[in-house]
C-alpha cells in the first residue's frame, strides 16, 4: 500500500498549481507536495522578477498558457480571494534593425490583433527619455550597439507579486486537502518491479518497473503516482533513471537599483496620459524593470552563448559591471554611476527546443518543466494540463472553459510553436 | 588568422564522414580532425555492433539516410575500394501482443513496401529453434516474458565491419588532403568576441561572439570554422558555453559467446533454403547477433528505465548475469549455463525527442550528433549533410542524387518522424 496517492516533488509554483488541481479534482486521493525549503516557493520561484505577458509570444500555446492565467488570477482578484498587486505597465520590446528583422512577421501579427504598438524612436527618447541613436558614439559602435529603430509596446503586460501567487495556491492545497511536507529533500525516484520477485538486484532489466515512490531525507514514501515539478533540478531526479527531460539550468541574476535623484525622475516619468513606465528589453538581452513601490530599477542582462549550464545560484556583482551597467548606461546615462543595493540569482529551467513548458507522462510519473522562465505567468493552466496529463484526460479545461489538447505539451505528439520571445 | 579553416572535434565515424565531405568539396580549405584516441574510430563507434537496416526505420529520414549510406558502401566494394565484410543476415524483430500492437501500422507498411515479411511462431520455433510459447512456465510469466506471435524478418538488413568502414573514410580523408591530429583531446571551445575591444574579461555577454577554435591538450588551435562531432560526449563541450545539443549518453554493453556444441549447431543452422541465423530482437531489448566468422553469439540487453545517464563505459560482468542471460536462455535454452568469454560497454548518444540525428548551427559552429546508436549505418549521409549544413545549403545531395533538405535535421525547424525502431 503507497503511503499516499499522489506525491508531487517540488513545491514551487508549478507544483502547488498540479498540487491544488490534482487534489481539488480528485478529493478522494491523498496528496501532497514535498518540499525542500522551509516553505513552499522559496526556491526559483521566488527568485522570479514576476513579469507577465499577454498576447505577445510567438508559440499559441504559450499566449493560451498566459491568458488563461493571467484573467484567472484577476478574477481571483476581482473574487476578493487574493490581492496580487497585478501593475499592468506593459512590456516594452526595444528593435533594432536586426531584432526588427528578425521577428517582424510576429510584430506584425502582434500590431495587427492590437495586441501591441509600435512606438517611434521619436517617443522613445522624448517621452521615455531613452537613448536611441548611437550614430558617432565610437564607443557604443564597439560594443555593438545599433540605433533603436522602433519600440513594440504591449499595454496588457506587467509585473505581479510572485509571493502572493505562491501564497494563492499554497492557500487553495491547503483549504482542499493537500498535505505540506516541508524541509524534506527528495534524493531520487524510486524504482520497482511492478510484479517482485523476491530475487536480489530488482528490478533487472527485463522486469516491467514504477516508480514507487520518492526517498527523502533517507526515507522512503510510497506513492501511487509521483509528479516531478522540479524544474531545474529536474534531471538531478532523471538522469539517474535514464530519461530524458530536455531541459537545461541557465542561471539568471537581478540586481536593484535604488532610484534616487535624476532615477527617481525616470523611475516616476510617465507617458501616454498618465502611463507609467513600462517594462523594458533591450535588443542585446538588457533588461529594466521600474518598481515604484521599491523606489528601485531592477535591472539584468540575459547572457546566453558562455553562460554555461549549471545549478549554481550566487549572484555576482561583477556581471552587473562587466555586463549589465556598460549597456545601461549606454540607453539610459541616468544610471551613470549606479550601483546595485542588492542582487541575487535563481535559474531557469530552459526549453531549448521550442521554449514552451513540457508536460510529459513515463511510467506512472509526470513530469512539469521547462517553463523557461515564464512559469508564474502560465502557472495555473500548467496546473491544470498536469492533472489532466497525470490522469490520462485527452482535453484540460483552463480557465474560461478554454480546452487544451494535453498531447500538445508532451514529448510523443508536442505540437508547439517555437518561442522567439524568451525575454 | 585561423591555423586551420575546419577543425572537426571527434574522429570516430561522423566526424570522419563530415571532414572527408568538407574537404573533398572545398578542397581550397585547410581541413582537420582533432581525436583524443591514438587513431581514429576507436571510441565508441569501435564498440558498435555494427549493424545496419534498411527500410525498416519508423522515421523517413532515418531510412534514407541508411539506404544511402549502405547503397554507398556497396557501390565502395563494388568498386573494389574497399571491402567491408558486409553480411546481410537480415533483422528479425519478435513481436508479442504488446509491441505488435504498438507498431502495427509501421509493420503493415514494411509489410506492403516488401521491405519485410512476417514469421509465424511456428516457423521461429521449427526453422530457427527459437522457444516462442510460453504457456505454463510460470518462472517466464513472473519474468513477464509473454509468447511471441510473430517474427518481422527484413531481409536486407545485417552487420558489417566497422572497423573497415572507419578505414574507408581515414583513408579518403588522407587522400583528399584532411590532416588528422591523433592523441589530442579537445577541452574546450574558445568563445572569442566578434570585435575585440581589448578589454578584460571578454567576451563580455553584451558583445557578438564566435568560437574561434578549440583548446586541446591546452594549446589552443584557432579555426575559422568548428564542426563538434563528439557523440556522446558533445555536452561536454557544448555546456559550458550554454548551447544545448539535445542528447544524452547511454551506456550499452556486448557480451560475447562463444558457440560450441549446442550453439555451434545453432550459429550453423540455415533457414529458408539457406539463409543463415539473423540478427534477433527480442520485445523486451535482448538480442542476439550470430557472429559466423568469430564462431561466436554476440549477445545483450538495451536497458531503458533505471539505466542512468552518464559517459561509464565499463561492462559489467554482472549485467550479463542479472539481465542478459534470464531471458536469453528463456528463448534459446541452447544458452543454458552460456557465459561470456569477452564483454565491452560503449555509449550512445541518444536523442530521446525523436531517435533522429541532429545537424544544426550555432554561431559559426556546426554540432554533428544523436546517431542514437545507428551512426555507422547513416554515416555517409551524415557527412554529406554536415557539409551542406556547415556552409549554409539549403539541400545535400546524398548517395545517388538523392535531394535532402538540410534543415529537417536541425533543430530551428525540425522536420522528422519519431523513430520507434532504436534496436
């Protein structure tokens, strides 16, 4: 007899979401969620800057994943259920002619279902006080550097409090039943013949196995079905069984800004009416996110080829120097001289095939990874295709009656578009 | 200014195809092969078994790429260049009700094509003394061995030196003027910017940058161009600098038998009017390969779940024990107390998306892996599309004029069929 029905390992964001669907669709089976840290969504979940986006990905499944989200968590809202400090300043994606080139079928889509707009290097600079032409700047030529030709500028984006989406869902497991197991690290899956044979050495490999359950601590739980939402440490729990979660660790790291003097004036600039500052991405991965209720610029730059893969998670601070400050100060001379008050790092667990999430069955597990980065904005509709995926259902119901193709997210049958924007 | 155009890392079979093709087309370039070993093909392509198929791949792709390449190698004998040992036995894929079902359609296609023919129980019991019925043997139920319903023999299938085929391709990579560097192993890619500023700590992650070549043995050897090549071991390589290669290495090990007595009269035994014993693949991954010429079975088991990931390649004496020999004398009682005279272990690199290879670009890099286990039998094609891709064709013209689309084998706009026949 499993000492329980369902065991999800992980409990960040993307297991509390299983967790909660699970359980609430299935009342009758025991539950829970095994976690490392001294609570649920300490881990890189917490590390998240929170951004979330509607509309402008270019894979469907990814804006269907986000959408359906994202009015699930305003009508928890609306409900009184929560409050997530939801701050729609909207996403501004900066285009040189490069980054213009190359996405500009997408953009034109975007414009086209008025998902976003197109604003001119003239806005920019005058209204959002960026520096957009580098033309006789030798220095900045060097660092490759291009003129801003156009900025797509998407309203029904922004940045919520991940803690109080983690405390959404953490508060839902517990209302409908699932058990918390805090402070208990999973150290591997646990593989069993399906008929023992009493014989040393099982399962051999002829023998039909599953996964019997997880050994924590030393210890082991028995389950009957086991969710692995791990997400970058996700192969640490794989590899050792020989399958395959096509993810890879790709550290990201935050550093905060603190707005004071000529900042503050840009950290309190609006536009358009009253439109505060958006979120911004540069086209060489810079990246600036206007906190006002910190008086803080968070700030970053996406490094992708030398950034090796790895669980590593210090942040440091000479990244901000070497690569962040030079580019930043570059669009914006108002960070002259700025220095990070704090920083800190998590990693993602990347999706380099299509950078949408996987949500695959083996055996009696299944696996919820690969969010790439953008796991808080699709959390609950990944929720809801992993109870769907764990219990063999052909269709997920999100939010808003939206039906899902569960297949689409797997590994046999995906049926995704490629993600250009991994922002 | 590069020492070399092409540095092609790994010498085993693809990485010779590929600089053999890249040179012998651009015979201007200054080409060469970079292997750790003290000649080339002596990694895991060495501990193949060498087998190849026709026809009978699930996935378009991978059946042309081997039709070609054994079209290629009998037109290299027949042309007396070479002589490759090839001994068509043909593949004899057991089917119980279970994967007879999982497979059914492929099956009826082979069938139709005439790539194949389907066996009866009583033909592989009577002609190929094979046990098939297992009713009443209740030590073979609890193994979860069930009676085997048929037998799908595909004729044009079969086994052939290796060892002569990674001669073959030495020998036209010297003649075409491809330098091998022996004794060398390649550590790390250098990623260099694209425009030196001649500050420290570059390549800074907001410059453009490019592999400049690679650090082996701790010298560094600049290339204008880096093909990686390296198998299993390409994550190696490819991690540290953020680069995904989609495969994992799987450990596979050979038991040999030698075949007296008994088993002598089996490895002897013709079928249908003379044909000798095929190649046998059992539902649950034994197989059995009758080796005439060592006067030997060469015998073992693909392990899936619990066989973990990683680059050991030691055989384990106890693999045979615990594994290979309970169901290899369940199906051959012949093998009754067999036990293996010599054992090697290799590992594959194992793409687990699709069973495909994988030939795609980064930067000025091209990554040649995947081969999933049948690298040697696609090997022609293989180095004809590493070619293509690494100079930018939009098709590679493979053994006799056959017209393939390069891109279906990256990974930007991957266009295969999943392979379910990885034997």
């Amino acid at each position: 007899m499993p000492d329980l029905d369902v065991v999800v390992v992980g409990g960040g964001i993307l297991g509390l979401a299983s967790a909660y669907y699970i359980k609430s669709l299935h009342g009758e089976l025991s539950v829970a969620v095994i976690e490392r840290g001294r609570d649920v969504g300490q881990g890189n979940t917490a590390r998240s800057v929170g951004g979330y986006r509607q509309g402008i990905f270019t894979s469907y499944v990814n804006r269907v994943l986000a959408e359906t989200t994202i009015q699930h968590l305003r009508e928890a809202e609306a409900s009184g259920e929560t409050s997530l400090n939801m701050r729609e300043v909207g996403y501004l994606i900066l285009l040189d002619d490069n980054r213009l080139k190359n996405v500009e079928t997408v953009v034109e889509t975007f414009l086209k279902e008025g998902k976003a707009i197109l604003l001119n290097p003239e806005t920019l600079s005058e209204k959002l006080h960026m520096r957009t032409d580098f033309t006789g700047d030798e220095e900045a030529m060097l660092m490759g550097l291009s003129n801003i030709k156009a900025g797509l500028f998407a309203p029904r984006c922004g940045f919520l409090d991940v803690e109080k989406v983690v405390n959404l869902y953490k508060k839902r497991c517990i209302d409908v039943g699932v058990e918390l197991i805090l402070g208990k690290r999973v150290e591997k899956l646990l593989l069993e013949p399906e008929n023992p044979l009493g014989i040393p050495r099982e399962p051999r490999a002829w023998q039909k196995v599953r996964v019997a359950g997880v050994v924590a601590d030393g210890e082991v739980i028995k389950a009957g079905k086991v969710v692995v939402a791990t997400g970058s440490w996700t192969p640490q729990l794989l590899d050792p069984l020989g399958v395959d979660c096509f993810i890879k660790a790709k550290k990201r790291q935050l550093f905060v800004i603190s707005a004071e003097g000529e900042l503050q004036r840009l950290l309190t600039n609006t536009w358009d009416g009253g439109r505060p500052m958006p979120m911004m991405f540069f086209p060489n991965g810079l990246y600036i996110v206007p906190r006002m209720s910190d008086k803080a610029f968070w700030v970053s730059l996406t490094d992708e080829f030398g950034r090796g893969f790895g669980l590593d998670d210090e942040p440091e601070p000479s990244y901000y120097l070497d690569n962040v400050y030079p580019p930043l100060v570059k669009y914006y001379p108002q960070f002259l001289n700025a220095r990070p008050s704090s920083m800190w790092a998590g990693t993602y667990s990347m999706n380099y095939l299509d950078g949408n999430p996987l949500i695959f069955r083996f055996l009696n597990c299944l696996v919820v990874t690969g969010a790439s980065g953008s796991g808080v904005m699709k959390s609950d509709a990944i929720g809801r295709i992993a109870e769907a995926a764990l219990f063999g259902k052909e269709y997920a119901m999100l939010h808003g009656g939206v039906k899902f193709e569960v297949s689409r997210l797997g590994v046999e049958n995906r049926r995704v578009d490629k993600e250009y924007f991994i922002l």
